[in-house]
C-alpha cells in the first residue's frame, strides 16, 4: 500500500514537472518562473520519500524529457532534479536554510561546468565568445549612433568597453558562481513558498543580521592581495585566479558589510529604512561599496558585534 502511494504520488509530480518544463520551454515571461521552479516536484518527492526515491524520480525525468524530443529539455531537466534531490534531502534531515542554499549552489555550479564543457566538445560552441561577440555588435551599433549625434569622445569610451569586455572570459568562474548562486536562491525561495503549503516542515532563513563568515577568509583576501600587488601576467593561470578569487572574496565582504550595518540598526533599534536606503544608495554610489567593504573587513577580524553588544548590555 506504502510502495502503491509513493508511485501514485512520484507519478504527480512527474504531470506537474512535465507542465513546468513545457511552460519553460514555449511560454514567454512565465516561463522564467517556471524554469525556478522545476525543482519543486524533486525537493517535495525526495523530503517526503528519501533520496533514494529521488534519484528514481531523476532517471524517469530525465527520459521524459529526451521524448519529448528536444536536447534543451534535457539539459533543464538534470540541473533542476538533481538540485530538486539535494535540497529535498537536507530539507528531510532539517538542514539549515544557508547549508541548503549552499548544496544548491554547488548543484547547480557543476551542471553550469558541465553543459559548458559539452557545448565546447560535443557542439563546438563557446557561450563566452558568443555573449561576447553580441555585446560586441551591441557597442559598435550605440558608436555608430552616438557619432551620427555629435557626441564627442565616442570612440574612447567604447575602446574602454572593448577592453573591460576582453575580461569576461577570465572573470568566467565568478560569473558561473554567482549565476549558480542566483538560481539557486531563487528557486530556493519559490521551492519553500509551496511546500510550506504543502505542510512539510522547513527552518526558517536565519535573519541577515546574524550573517557572520568565517575569520578564515580574511587570510585568504590578504594572500590574493598580495598576490595582485605582484601584478601576474594578463593570460596566466596565475593572473585568472587572482582575478576571480579577488571580485568573490570583495563580494562577500562586501556583503558582510551589509550584514553589519542591518545587525547594528537592529542592536540601537533604529528603522530598517536605513540599511535599506544604504543598499539602494550603494549602487548607486561607487566610494560607498568600498566604505561597507571596509566595515565587512573590520567586523570579521576584530568582531566588532560582540563589541557593541557588550556595551549595549552594559547600559
């Protein structure tokens, strides 16, 4: 009877995940959501039946998907179940919402190297060099526009674009982490949304307040900084790592900064319009990242909650 209601129900999922791949595929806009949530029927299937069950799941939706005859189905289909499977599990061994999110990302970052490693082998195509070459088209034809305008010191700013656009393909490990991380958040939110519904239990997301990365990074920022004070040659091995450890380890110190200032506004009770406004006005403001960078830096290495909370208490 146990075995008869886990196919009945596996057999659900599949309808509904079959729904959602179509409406990714053929439907324009909704199809955006849809594509975050074709891990839904896989994180559900798997919370409630074990990872075992989900890897069954994997396999039929993976068939499904090759008849329905198109390879793009196919290549949504393995990321999203096998995502779908590692969140259902830790989701059954109440796994925290950052470990959850984490796993995700780390899903979905080696499907991401994956299909690009098989586009290069199998289809010879290069997403990199074709993103680029359509930014390329896109700079040229605002040149030509801007000139037949009058605009002066056209040609200079696009050989600046020219030259930032030379970077992409050396900043390509960021830009597939931070794809993957998106994706995963993303789905992650849709995912909890509905199986809440569902009433299977979920931890809730910690605040972002009490973000707190490890000290260990610090050491790892100072040896990239060292190493891109050593300027390594454009091209190398070498001078990709630096790059790329660099814009990663600024991100998150950055947004330990943000942390930061959402835990300080919380501990004085002061409106969350503020960090709000500071986040918004961040964007905007290039010296103001580099300000809530620094505060980031400053708050791992020298713990600077523990210290306003001590004189917090002390009053």
């Amino acid at each position: 009877m146990k075995e008869t209601k886990h196919i009945t129900e596996g057999a659900a999922l599949l309808g509904i995940y079959i729904l959602l791949l179509l409406m990714t595929l053929f439907v324009p806009f909704i199809g955006l959501i849809t594509f975050l949530a074709l891990v839904v029927p896989f994180v559900v299937y798997t919370a409630r039946n074990g990872w075992k069950s989900g890897i069954w799941l994997i396999v039929v939706a993976g068939v499904l998907s090759v008849l329905i005859g198109s390879p793009v189905a196919l290549a949504l289909s393995i990321p999203a179940s096998t995502a779908g499977v590692v969140m259902g599990h830790l989701i059954q061994k109440n796994g925290n919402r950052y470990a959850i999110l984490g796993a995700a990302t780390g899903v979905f970052l080696l499907n991401y190297i994956l299909a690009y490693v098989v586009a290069i082998v199998l289809f010879n195509i290069d997403f990199i060099e074709v993103m680029q070459e359509m930014i390329r088209e896109s700079i040229q034809a605002s040149e030509a526009i801007a000139t037949s305008l009058g605009q002066e010191n056209a040609k200079e700013a696009v050989a600046v674009l020219e030259e930032s656009l030379g970077y992409t393909s050396y900043l390509l490990p960021t830009m597939l982490v931070l794809t993957s991380f998106v994706h995963a958040y993303f789905s992650q939110l849709i995912t909890f949304f509905i199986i809440k519904r569902l009433k299977v239990k979920v931890s809730p997301f910690p605040p972002f307040r009490e973000l707190m990365l490890p000290k260990s990074l610090l050491w790892y920022y100072l040896i990239v900084l060292i190493l891109s004070i050593m300027a390594p040659e454009e091209g190398t091995t070498l001078f990709m790592v630096v790059l790329n450890l660099s814009f990663i380890l600024m991100l998150l110190m950055t947004v330990q900064g943000f942390s930061f200032i959402f835990y300080f506004c919380y501990i004085k009770k002061i409106s969350k319009a503020i960090p709000i406004t500071l986040v918004i006005l961040s964007f905007l403001i290039t010296p103001l990242v580099y300000i809530i960078r620094m505060i980031g830096i400053i708050d791992i290495g020298f713990q600077l909650r523990d210290r306003i909370q001590g004189k917090n208490q002390g009053k």
